[in-house]
C-alpha cells in the first residue's frame, strides 16, 4: 500500500494503475468506511481511499478543529483491508493560497443537511469533484447513511459529466440499530444509550408505512412521537421527502420516499435516514 501526500505524488503513483475504485473519507474509520472498501476490492481491480477532514464543508460553528482523527491507525486498517493507494493531503495541497473556484448546487441547500448546514454542500461537492479529478477512479464509493450527499454527488457527476460510477452502499450499523459514525465517540454513555431512538423512530415509521400508510405528515409525528419519549435527544428535523428531489411529501407515491432526521444530544449531532422503496 503506497500513502502519498501531495497530488503530484498521487498522481504518478495513479499513473501504475487501470481501472480505479475510490472511497473518499474524512479518517476516523469505522465498520461503514470498510464495507465501502470491501465492496470497491470486490467490484475493482485495484482500490483508493482519501483521508481529508475537509473545511470547506463544517461551518464556522462546527466541529472542523475537534473532528477525530488517527491516521496511523486509519492507515493500519486500509492495510489490511487491501487497499493499494492512500491519499492523506493536508489542507493547504486541497486549498492553497488564492483558491476560488466552488461547485454549488442551489437547490440542494434549500433541504434537510442544506438548509441546516449553510455551505455544507458546498463544500463538499467542491471537495469531491477535486478529489475526482486527481484520483480519475472508474468507480466511487459512498454510504447510504448520508443519503442526501449521494443525490449531489450523483448531480453534480451528471451534470458536470464526470466519468466516474457512483456506487451507494448500505449503512452500516451497531447491534443496537445505531447508524455507525466517527462523531458516535463524542457521545457520553448516557447519550449512547439514548441514541438508538433514531433507528427506533425510523423503524417504526417504516412498519407504519409497510402496513398502508402513505401520509408524509403521519409518518413525521410517529417518528416526532418517538424521539419524543427519549428526552436526551432534541430533534433539529424529522422529514418525509420525495427519494429524489428531497421536498416533503404529503403523500407517498409509487417512488416512494427517504425518511431521515437530525438529532441533537447536546453539542453531538447525529443523521440517519430509512428508505421506503417505491412500487416501481
Ligand atoms: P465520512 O468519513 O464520514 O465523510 O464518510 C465517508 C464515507 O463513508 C461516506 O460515503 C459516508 O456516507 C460513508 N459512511 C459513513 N458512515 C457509514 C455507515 N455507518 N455505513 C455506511 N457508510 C458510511
């Protein structure tokens, strides 16, 4: 496994290899970046991964400076897992001094994680289409635990023609139902114990759903009801959107539709979602 710092270095070192699976990450890995991982070494004949906290994406009141980060153990993990080249730039290879160009998308910041974070998307469709262009992959893997990052990153690829394959794997998550993530480590043991609720919330929407019920606003108040019961947990938003363009729905129709929330347990924020599949 070669770990290269510089996007010159990346770059020859890319240059040895064909067809290219790619896992952008922010470090810290968990059970959910291996699966990605594995399921690039499954599909491709040889496999990538980023390690970059990003800036561009937190807002100035975010977590950016405190984010955890373990490289040599990251590096440990990816080396046993197969993978063939590692880039871990720092900030100023990503943003050197007088950089000025953003992919922004609108829309995407009007709902859920964009009306929430200011610039998030931002930052992060920005981050990505240059990771894409340094590490030229074939295909490129991200999870379904951030749903709405994988509408923009497949947007962004179809409308700024990006020769890459978007791949989108299944969240990974502890026996509990808890969605893994590398914040779950900021949670007291009293905030992990309350923090299923999530799973719990969206479970039971989902069960409300595979019996009949196709009312947006019903499904929000269950899943508001249960979140309700845990008072550690402060709900930010509940939502039942449409899968693809993520605007609430009254109804759910035959595309079905993404439930998904943010919760906050004091300074922790925590996403999941549950997708309710369509009849076609
Ligand atoms: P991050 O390091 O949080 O930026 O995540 C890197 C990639 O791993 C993104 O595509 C995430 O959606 C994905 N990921 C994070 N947590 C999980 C999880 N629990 N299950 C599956 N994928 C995940």
């Amino acid at each position: 496994m070669e770990v290269l710092h510089t996007i010159a270095d990346f770059r020859r070192a890319r240059a040895a290899f064909g067809e290219l699976g790619f896992v952008p990450t922010m470090g810290y890995l968990h059970q959910g970046h291996l699966a990605l991982v594995e399921r690039a070494r499954a599909e491709c004949p040889a496999v990538a991964v980023s390690i970059f906290v990003n800036p561009t994406q937190f807002g100035p009141h975010e977590d950016f400076a405190r984010y955890p980060r373990d490289t040599e153990r990251d590096l440990a993990l990816l080396a046993a897992a197969g993978v063939d080249l590692v880039f871990v730039p720092p900030v100023e290879e990503m943003y050197p001094p007088g950089f000025g160009t953003y992919v922004i998308q609108p829309a995407a910041d009007e709902v859920l994680e964009g009306a929430a974070r200011p610039g998030h998307f931002r930052g992060v469709a920005t981050v990505v289409c240059k990771l894409f262009n340094i590490v030229q992959p074939t295909k490129s893997y991200f999870g379904q635990k951030d749903a709405q990052q994988t509408v923009v990153i497949r947007q962004m690829v179809r409308d700024l023609n990006i020769p890459v394959e978007i791949v989108v794997a299944p969240t990974v998550r502890e026996p509990d139902g808890l969605a893994l993530s590398s914040r779950n480590v900021y949670l007291t043991p009293a905030q992990r114990a309350a923090a299923p609720v999530l799973y719990r919330a969206l479970r039971a929407a989902a069960e409300r759903y595979a019996a009949g019920e196709r009312s947006g606003e019903a499904l929000r108040a269950l899943m508001r009801e249960v979140l309700a019961a845990e008072p550690l947990a402060k709900p930010e938003y509940v939502s039942v959107a449409h899968p693809l363009t993520l605007r609430e729905l009254d109804q759910i129709g035959l595309e079905g539709a993404l439930l998904s929330m943010a919760v906050r347990f004091d300074g922790v924020r925590l996403i999941d979602n549950w997708v309710l599949e369509g009849m076609r």
